[in-house]
C-alpha cells in the first residue's frame, strides 16, 4: 500500500523558514517523480514543486521560485520542501503527491499524503 | 501558462442525477488532463488520467472526455459518496489545475 506521510508544518512568522519533509512507503520510491501541491484555507489546488526521480529536473510554480527549494533522498525515500522568506500568502495545506512517471514535467499525482499545515503570521 | 477553467463553480444535483463538470484550457494540452475528486479534510483521489482513462477503482459511473481545449468529466448517476469538489489538471505544460466544482445536494 502507498502510504505518504508528511511532517514540519507549523506556525511560523513572515520572513522566516520551514523545512516540511514527506516519508514514502510501498513504492519504488526512486522510479517516481514527486511533488508538493498546497491548498489555501478554503480555496483550490495549487502545484507548488516537483523533483524527478534523480533530482536531475526540478520545477517550481511562479509563486515560490528563488524562495522555496525541493530535494529527495532516494536512498532514506523521503521527500522535502525547504521553504525560506515565508509570507502570509504561504499559508496553507501542503501535501506531497506521487507523480506517474519518473519526470516531473508532464504528471499527474496518483498518490497524495494527508497535508501538513503551514501558517504564516506574526 | 497555460490556464485551466471550470464551469459550473457549484453544481446542486439529485442522487440518481447525471452530472457534467466542464473543464477549458487557455491552449491545446492534446489529452495531458485528470481529474481529481476531493472531500472535505481529505486529501485529492485521482479518478481520471489522459482525459479519458479511469484509474483503477474508480466506479465506472465516472467518466471523461474531450480533447485539445475542451474536457468533460460525467458521473452517468450521482450517487450520496460523489457529492465533492472535483478538480481538473493539465499536464501538458507545467501542471495547473482548475478552480474545482462543488457538487452539492440539491
């Protein structure tokens, strides 16, 4: 059974960083691309990053670029999302998705973990 | 980038009811779509991939269509465990979703 289970969210103020980390399980973790996709408190669904199964490609939404930065380890099939220069409009539900293929650019996510939640405010 | 939009916002339907959520990309993404359902404190489920291919376990009451700019996703009888918010992605260009359709009871 796939299981992703996501972990370091908090409240933190603006400006300052969070490290969320995703362990992964019942997959062959570095055949996959994965991802990090967030929800704001009411609100859709937004594709914050992915990272191909080497880490040889990685992608960031616009929104994040230059602040946030994605990163695996195959070896300990975990996940991270290091997210620095936090802002208000950070604040939101981030999950760690499965992508379908081994590329980041051009998945789909067949697999989600339940969240971490990351609120931004002083 | 490529712009994803959902119609309606919120559908308000009937068990046994046949529904259709409408999704229109700003390009062509040829069938680079899914879609996903989501209840409320639940994460996202898949139920469609390549515009039209159901994943596994899905209930074949779902289905999608469409292809280029224009994609449909169908329930053919609405049942009490589909009322959600359902979401479209494209994955043609960078991965965006919709703004989600909420189907609720009418």
């Amino acid at each position: 059974e796939v299981q992703l289970v996501e972990s370091g969210g908090g409240l933190v103020q603006p400006g300052r960083s969070l490290r969320l980390s995703c362990a992964a399980s019942g997959f062959t973790f570095d055949d996959y691309a994965m991802h990090w996709v967030r929800q704001a408190p009411g609100k859709g669904l937004e594709w914050v990053s992915g990272i191909s199964w080497n880490s040889g490609s990685i992608g960031y939404a616009d929104s994040v670029k230059g602040r946030f930065t994605i990163s695996r380890d195959n070896a300990k099939n975990s996940l991270y999302l290091q997210m620095n220069s936090l802002r208000a409009e950070d604040t939101a539900l981030y999950y760690c998705a499965k992508g379908d293929s081994g590329s980041y650019y051009g998945d789909y996510f067949d697999y989600w973990g339940q969240g971490t939640l990351v609120t931004v405010s002083s | 980038d490529i712009q994803m939009t959902q119609s309606p916002s919120t559908l308000s339907a009937s068990v046994g009811d046949r529904v259709t959520i409408t999704c229109r990309a700003s390009q062509s993404i040829s069938s680079w779509l899914a879609w996903y359902q989501q209840k409320p404190g639940k994460a996202p489920k898949l139920l469609i991939y390549k515009a039209s291919s159901l994943e596994s376990g899905v209930p074949s009451r779902f289905s999608g269509s469409g292809s280029g700019t224009e994609f449909t996703l169908t329930i053919s009888s609405l049942q009490p465990d589909d009322f959600a918010t359902y979401y479209c992605q494209q994955y043609n260009s960078y991965l965006t979703f919709g703004g989600g359709t909420k189907v609720e009871i009418k």
